[in-house]
C-alpha cells in the first residue's frame, strides 16, 4: 500500500495504489481519489472514473457481480463530498464534528460495496458467494488467494503493448521487405524486355497516318540532334 509520503492526511492518506488481495475499503478508495486529486491535479469527475476502472479490476477478479461503472463512479464521488465537508470542519473542536469525524474514519474501513443488487443470485460458487459475504463484514475477513488481481491487470497491460509494439514493427519490415521485391521485380523485368528500335515505330506510324519515308524522318531527327 504505497502512500505518497509519510505525513498523515486528516483521517485518509492519499494511496498510489492499492492491494488487490481484498476487495477494496473506502478508505483504499478515498486514498486513491486524494492522490489523484492532489498530487496528479486531476478533476474529481477523472478522479472517480479512473479510480471506479482500478475497483473493477479487483471485483472481475474476484468474480464478482459490480454494478455499472458510471454508478460507481457518482458513488465515488459521493464518498470524496462526504469526507471533504469533515476535513473542512476539522478544526471544529463541537462534539458534532469530532464525532461526525470518528464515525467516518470508522465507516471507511469496511467494504466500499459496489456489488450488483443480485450479486448473490447471479453467483452459481459458494466460495465466491462466502467471500463477498466475509468482505462486507467489520474489517473486511478473507482474502483472495493466488496473484494480486491489480498487480496482473497492469502486467497484463503492459503485455499487450509490448505484443502490439512488436506487431506494428514486424509489419513494417514485412511491407518494406515487400516493397524492395516488387522494385527489383520490375526493374529485372524492365532490363530484360527488347528495346524497339526507332526506324519500325516510325515506319508504323507512317503508315497509319499517310505515305512519308521513314529514312528521310530518320536524318531529320539526326539533324536536330546534332544543330542542339
């Protein structure tokens, strides 16, 4: 769980990043908004987006039903709203705010529970049904086994990059290997063909277009040649 440094925010640190043997907290979740929002300098609408596509990530791992990705992201929001309204009164010292403050620093450390409204009956494994039931207890108990989903998702990205890098270069050397064959191609086929001499060309003109003798046609070309 990467932070950005290790002075404490008020109640949420901002996260780089996350680990994808649970599904996630609110807390992870907020922590990923603020470091987008305040070390990237990205707008909170790009923020929950962009943090909504890393929470999908984790839940298709873990197979289980999520709602849509624009619901989650307006929960994301929501969640950003919430906290921002505490830390703007936390110098507060009211009994209202400090316990408006305890109940959220609570609250964010179970489940952000983003599963479809029929989760559970779309679900045919016990063992996934169990553990979605086990994330949304106090503290989130379980945890997946295998690899990190999030840390796969993003080797898998890379992957196919490099596959698609590799792809586009090795089509490049193939149409220029291509395209030298066919240059050579024609150039052999170009060298190879007779030269018509000018005297036949001539002569066949002629006799399309009126009696005129080709050997006199002949010198006056030689003629011009020789006066340029």
């Amino acid at each position: 769980m990467a932070t950005t440094n290790n002075k404490k925010r008020y109640l949420v640190a901002p996260l780089e990043t996350i680990p994808g043997a649970q599904l996630p907290s609110a807390r992870e979740v907020l922590g990923l908004v603020i470091y987008k929002l305040d070390v990237q300098k990205k707008t909170i609408r790009v923020s929950a987006h962009e943090v909504s596509l890393i929470v999908e990530e984790v839940w298709a791992w873990a197979r289980i039903p999520m709602q849509r990705i624009d619901k989650v992201a307006t929960k994301i929001q929501k969640l950003h709203k919430e906290y921002a309204l505490i830390r703007k009164n936390k110098k507060h010292t009211t009994s209202t705010q400090s316990e408006r403050a305890k109940k959220f620093g609570e609250k964010v450390n179970d489940l952000f529970d983003v599963a479809h409204a029929n989760a559970m009956a779309i679900m045919t494994e016990a063992e996934e049904k169990d553990f979605l039931l086990a994330q949304r207890e106090p503290g989130r108990r379980g945890r997946m086994g295998g690899v990190d989903p999030v840390q796969a998702a993003l080797e898998e990205r890379v992957a196919e990059r490099h596959a698609a890098q590799t792809s586009r270069q090795e089509k490049a050397l193939y149409e220029a290997a291509t395209s030298s064959a066919t240059a050579e191609l024609e150039s052999s086929s170009s060298s190879s063909t007779p030269v018509s001499s000018p005297g036949p060309t001539r002569s066949s003109h002629s006799r399309a277009s009126g009696p005129t003798e080709p050997k006199r046609a002949k010198r006056g070309l030689k003629n011009v040649v020789t006066q340029a």
